[in-house]
C-alpha cells in the first residue's frame, strides 16, 4: 500500500497545482448531490478560493457532471471506486488525508457537508492531520475564522482556525443550496482508490421510505410532539396537514421516545437542525433541546393548548387550542 500511495500522490500533486484553494467534499445520493453538499459548497464559494470538489463511489460521474456546469467550481475529482460507496470513513479519509497532504501548500481548506457522512469523515482526517477541524459552522467570516453554536445553539462562539489548513464541516441549514448555473465546464479528473487497510465492513442499512420530502432540505415542516397522544394521533393528525402542504414531518424527542415515529424524524439538539421558510409545531412544548433544531426556521406557527407554553416565546404565528380539534379545521380550510 505504501507503493501504491507514492503512485497515487504524484498524479495529486501534478493534479492540484493550484495556490490556496479549497477541497470540498460533495455526498451524493444516489446520481445526485445531497442538498447539504450543495449548501458546503455555498459556503466554500464564501471562502473566497478557488474549489476543487471531490466526489466519490460508483455512482459518483453522473453527479460530477452535474456539478461540471456550475461556474463556482474549478475542478472536480471523481473516484468511482465501489470501496467508496457507502462512505465509510475509514475508506473515504485516506484519500482524502492523501489530497489534502499532497497538495501542501495548495488546499488550505477543506470542507464537508455537517451531514452523518460528514461528521464521521471529519474527525478523521483531522486526527491523520494533527489538525483541529471546527465543526457545524454556520456563518463564514474569512477562510480560517468561522461562527458555531454552542450549548443548543444559547451561545454562538467565533472561532480562528490556527491550522495551516482549515478544515470545516458546514450545518446544511445554514447556507442556501448551490446554484448550478449551467455556465461552465469544468474539468472532470479521474482518482484511484487510495489503499486504506480498512477491516470494517459494510454489512446494510435500513433506511426509512417516506412519500414526504426529506426533513433535512424541505421548505416547510409540520412536527408533532407528546401531545398527540400516541403513534395513530400523532398520524391522523399530521399526515392530511403535511400532504395538503407537501411539508416533511417531524417530531420533539418525546414523540420519538413514545414510540409516535421513526427517529429519523427527530428535531433539535440529538436529532436533525432545519431551518425551513414554515415549521408547524403541534403538540410541542418548547424545550430548548427542541428549539436548538429549529428556531432558525424563517416562519415559527406553534400550535398548543397550554397558552404559558415556551413554544409560543419564538413563535411568530401563536394558536392556543386543542390540536385535535383546530388541525383537522386548518387541514379542511386549506
Ligand atoms: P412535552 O414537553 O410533554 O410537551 C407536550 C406539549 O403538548 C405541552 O406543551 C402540552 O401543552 C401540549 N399539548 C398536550 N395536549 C395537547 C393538545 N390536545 N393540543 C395541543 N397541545 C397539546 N427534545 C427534542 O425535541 N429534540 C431533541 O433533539 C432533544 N434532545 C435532547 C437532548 C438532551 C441531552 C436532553 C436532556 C433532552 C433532549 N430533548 C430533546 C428533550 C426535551 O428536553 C423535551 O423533553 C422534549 O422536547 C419534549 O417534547 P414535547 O414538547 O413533545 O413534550
């Protein structure tokens, strides 16, 4: 593996030649990129370098050509190694630590999605760098100083990356999706599979089908909480209210815990971060935990039959009532 590694760098290092530029790291799913790819990308544009993107497994092309049109990026890396499906980090950070060593100099930065994928890939590659990634960044100020949450999102930190290279990962939310302008052909280089010695595995994984749009990206979110009662409630009253909005559904950790929906559907501190134009919260009481996934939404309507409730405290839009009684007659008028 250490001759193949000599092999490989050199082709990086003729490949990268490019002074302080940025490496994004782009997921896809699929043929296409995820939405919170396309949101690092928006924030690796305000990093002000120019971007090489590095898209990986067997169904990487497609998606790198996508990206191809888009003006806003200067090169792309592709792997279609069927080792990198899957995204298993102990795969994924060898190349990346490889790229990122080998264009020294050239990649100061580096950036990924605050995705599932991202949050496991991004320690890593720090620790194979000895460099202190900042995690979840939401607001670039330059190309080594970032602003993060802390405590749920109660206190915002400013960070100063005193790396030589920055890695970052960027909180989907945050950032609007990259648009692919279609002005561009960028050029599309071809990497190998970089030897790992990687021992795990990837066995299966179950993933939960929903006719809804995904709750991460989708602009308008309808969550139910504990005071829907249980699974058949927490259904009957949010589907129809959801399909009349072709909203996502989500959930406080309560309904999640009661065994009201999958807890794929969770929101707040331990579970997703939205921030669509309308969330509807019915049911939820406004437990910080809970607000930390979602008070960024632009348009907050909380519905609750407890007037006191902390919920209404950032809401924008307050109905106190009876969530059986007022959503079936919302759902109906719309
Ligand atoms: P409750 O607090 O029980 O509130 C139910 C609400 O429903 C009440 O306000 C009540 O007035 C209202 N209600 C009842 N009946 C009706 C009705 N008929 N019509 C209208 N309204 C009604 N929570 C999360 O959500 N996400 C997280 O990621 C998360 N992470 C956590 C991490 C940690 C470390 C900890 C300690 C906690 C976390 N929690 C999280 C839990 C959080 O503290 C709250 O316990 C949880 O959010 C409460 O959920 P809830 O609002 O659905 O339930």
């Amino acid at each position: 593996s250490g001759t193949s590694r000599t092999v490989i760098s050199r082709n990086f290092a003729s490949s990268c030649a490019r002074l302080n530029s940025t490496l994004a790291f782009v997921e896809t799913s699929g043929k296409t990129i995820t939405p919170s790819s396309l949101s690092a990308l928006t924030a690796a544009t305000q990093l002000g370098k120019p971007i090489t993107a590095v898209l990986l497994g067997s169904d990487s092309a497609e998606a790198a050509s996508q990206l191809a049109k888009s003006s806003k990026i200067n090169k792309i890396l592709v792997s279609k190694s069927e080792k990198y499906d899957h995204y298993l980090p102990e795969e994924v950070s060898p190349l990346i630590t490889n790229l990122l060593k080998d264009g020294a100099g050239d990649f100061t930065n580096f950036i990924t999605p605050a995705s599932a994928v991202g949050k496991n890939l991004l320690p890593r590659v720090g620790a194979q760098l000895d460099v202190q990634p900042v995690s979840d960044i939401i607001k670039v100020i330059s190309a080594d100083t970032f602003v993060r949450p802390a405590y749920a999102g109660n206190a915002l930190m400013t960070v100063k990356s005193k790396d030589k290279q920055v890695l970052v990962s960027a909180r989907g939310s945050a950032f609007p999706p990259l648009e692919i302008d279609e002005g561009a052909s960028v050029p599309i280089e071809e990497i190998e599979y970089v030897e790992s010695g990687n021992i795990t595995e990837f066995v299966s994984e179950e993933i939960i089908k929903s006719e809804r749009p995904d709750l991460g990206s989708a602009k308008v979110v309808v969550s139910g909480g504990r005071g829907l009662k249980n699974k058949e409630e927490f259904d009957k009253i949010l589907n129809p209210l959801a399909a009349k909005l072709g909203a996502a559904i989500g959930a406080s950790r309560a309904a999640v815990d009661s065994g009201f929906c999958d807890n794929s559907l969770q929101v707040g501190q331990t579970g997703k971060v939205v921030a669509p134009d309308l969330y509807i919260a019915v049911g939820i009481s406004g437990a910080i935990q809970h607000l930390a996934g979602m008070k960024d939404s632009k348009v907050i309507v909380a519905i609750n039959k407890d007037e006191e409730s902390p919920i209404f405290n950032v809401a924008d839009i307050s109905l106190v009532g009876d969530a059986f009684e007022v959503v079936p007659e919302l759902t109906e008028k719309l």
